[in-house]
C-alpha cells in the first residue's frame, strides 16, 4: 500500500510541478537512516529552499533497533534551522505515531538547550499535553518507550555536558 505521494523533486531530475509551484533538487545527502535534500520551491519569481529530512528505515507501528539515528536526525534538524521564526514540519503516513516521537524528542532537546526544563518535567504529562493538540500522538507502547529512551540518553548527554563544563571550569 502506498503511504504518501513523492511530493519532492529527485536529484538531477526535472521539477516537479505542483499547482503554481515548482520544486527542484539541489543536493542529496544520503545518511545511515535518513536522506538529507536541498529544495528549491519556486512561486512565480520567487524562490524558497527548504531542508528535506526524510527517514527512510522506521517501520510502521514499530520502531527503529536504536535511538541514536532519530538523535542524530533531530540534531540535524535543528543544525540546518536558523533560528526559532523558521519552521519545522514533521511528517509521517498518518501524521501520528512517527510525528509524536520526533516531537516529543525535539521539544524535550529544545528544552535542555535553552536551560528551560520545567522542575516537574514529565514524558508522560508532555505526551497528555501533545495529545490536547494532536489526540494519537505516539500510538503505540513501543513509540512511547522509544521516546522514555531518547530523553533519558538526552538528560545524560546534557548532565555530562555540565559536568565537563564544571570540571572545565575548576581547572582553570
């Protein structure tokens, strides 16, 4: 069963015209799980590009073997962003399952970034919140063990972070 139509021009293919639109590739970068693209879309003279992340090996209703490719994906995400008045937006088949874990890992990585982690931080609660917006965020048990996953190896990386930022600090 398709899943979604290919809505993305190729690599050195011709343009993909949708409506007054017209979408070039400029560049490929392929990764280990996901496909990095370059897009020019074009309306009338005016032209945008826009970073294409697509995640190629996520089976549906499952999850990926390892955490560490969605980390990398949504770091990458956030590199080619250059700051917060430009947006992401995240898709999959249903606009559900998938959807809510990147979400869920993205705001949980933007929390820790900008040192705002609320003192009550709860998965379980940001999952209730998300679903107030989006009812089926994060279908299955294994989506959400998934997301425990990433936060938690999130929270590490950031105490470690801290810590050599401490321990830095006292050397000198």
């Amino acid at each position: 069963q398709k899943k979604c139509e290919r809505y993305w021009a190729e690599v050195d293919g011709s343009p993909l015209h949708c409506g007054p639109f017209s979408i070039t590739c400029e560049a490929e970068e392929k990764r280990n799980e996901y496909v990095i693209r370059t897009l020019k879309v074009t309306l009338n003279e005016a032209a945008r590009t826009i970073f294409h992340f697509h995640y190629k090996n996520w089976p549906d209703h499952h999850v990926p073997s390892s955490i560490e490719p969605i980390l990398e994906l949504v770091r990458d995400i956030r590199c080619h962003q250059p700051d917060d008045r430009v947006p992401v937006c995240i898709h999959c088949s249903a606009g559900c399952g998938r959807t809510g874990v990147i979400c869920a890992i993205d705001y949980t990585q933007k929390l820790l970034k900008d040192g705002i982690v609320p003192v009550n931080f709860s998965v379980f609660n940001l999952i209730q919140e998300m679903r107030t917006q989006r009812p089926c965020i994060v279908q299955t048990k294994e989506q959400y063990e998934l997301v425990y996953d990433a936060v938690i190896e999130l929270f590490r990386r950031q105490i470690r972070a801290l810590d050599a930022q401490k321990d830095s600090a006292a050397s000198q």
